[in-house]
C-alpha cells in the first residue's frame, strides 16, 4: 500500500479482494472500503471488475457499511452492468460486459461466449445478503436467516433445496411495512435476524413476520 493508504493499483478490483479476504489491517480495512466505495460512484455505479473481482465487489462494499452503494451497483443498467445485459434480453451470463453491443449485434472481439459463469457470481450475495440464506452449520443443518431489503428493490425471494429439504425466504414492502415470510424443512431451526434487530429462532414450517419499514 502506498503512504496515503492506497493500494498501488487503486481499482475496484483489488479493493474487494482485499477486504473480502481479511488482507488487511482494521485501519486500512475501513479506508479501503471507503475507497472502493468512491471508485463505484465515480464510475456511476457501473461495473469495473472482471472475472476476479466480480464476485466479492458487492460483499466487500456491504461489509464495510456501504451497502446503498452495493444496491446501486446492483441496479445500475448501463454497461458495464448486470442489468444492461439483462435489458437486452440476456436469459445467460456473457463472458463479458458487452458481448452483445447496444444496437443488438454480437461484439467482433475475442471472448464473447454467451454462456460464462463468472460475471453471474454475484448471485452467491443476493442469495445469501438480499433473500438472506446462508448455513449456520454444515449442510444447512441449522440455517441464518437475514434479509436485506435494500434500496431500488420492492421484493426478493430465493430458495435452496438443501440435503434437509427446502429452504425459502421472501420479504416484499407493503406500505410503511416489509412482510417477511420464510419456510424451514423438518428437523432444521433457524436464526432469523430482521432488519429492525429482532433476533427469533424459529423450528420447521411456515414463519410470518411484519415490521416497520
């Protein structure tokens, strides 16, 4: 890192692998987090990471308090984006950003398969960070629930079908509240952690919460 706490190569990419990976000290942590988070919205919340920093941009910006710009990140339609392929008519990942060019042809250079996971890891967080799913101990044996109803965003719903059964998870606002509703599978509890701070372990079967939004 350079004397004013920049990593040498001050790009989004290296930021959040950084963080992501416990690479730096708590000190440095925070100023990289918020360093990131100025390189994301200087960009116009456009994507600038590629196949290895794609996965952990979101997490990092989240772990470190910006989660709005996480969101926005998220949401941002214009390329480099989730969302400008997806507007185009993407039901797959592209290798990259632009593999099909605004007006609908295919992009002449290399590397423009149609079918490429890496750009799509982003799912890992919107599974585990915005529909909440993640295991609390192996193979879902116990399972935390955290949703995260962030901004840009009306509802989210995932599922995993784990060894145990079907694990499901769904928040939507509905006025000045947000309707969480989950379903655990026999033989598994579940630590729910709300976003008003309510903590609640719930057993197997259908749960319904409601609280301020």
């Amino acid at each position: 890192m350079r004397h004013d706490g920049r990593i040498v190569s001050d790009a989004q990419a290296v930021y959040a692998l950084a963080i992501h990976f416990g690479l730096l000290e708590p000190d440095e942590r925070a100023y990289a987090g918020d360093r990131l988070e100025y390189l994301v919205r200087e960009g116009g919340f456009r994507s600038g990471t590629g196949f290895a920093g794609t996965p952990f941009v979101v997490w990092a910006l989240w772990e470190t308090g910006h989660a709005d710009s996480a969101f926005a990140l998220l949401l941002q339609n214009e390329n480099p984006s989730w969302l400008y392929a997806v507007e185009l008519g993407a039901t797959t990942i592209w290798e990259r950003w632009d593999s099909l060019l605004p007006d609908g042809s295919v992009n002449p250079g290399d590397m423009t398969s149609f079918n490429h996971y890496a750009l799509g890891a982003v799912v890992d967080w919107l599974y585990k960070v915005v529909a909440g799913i993640r295991p609390a101990e192996p193979g879902y044996s116990r399972v935390t629930l955290q949703p995260t109803p962030g901004p840009g965003l009306e509802w989210a719903r995932g599922a995993i079908d784990s060894r145990r059964g079907r694990i499901e998870s769904a928040w939507r606002r509905e006025g000045d509240s947000i309707v969480f509703e989950c379903v655990i599978p026999g033989g598994v509890e579940a630590d729910v952690l709300l976003p008003d701070g309510q903590k609640v372990v719930v057993g197997s079967g259908q749960h319904r919460f409601v609280i301020a939004a």
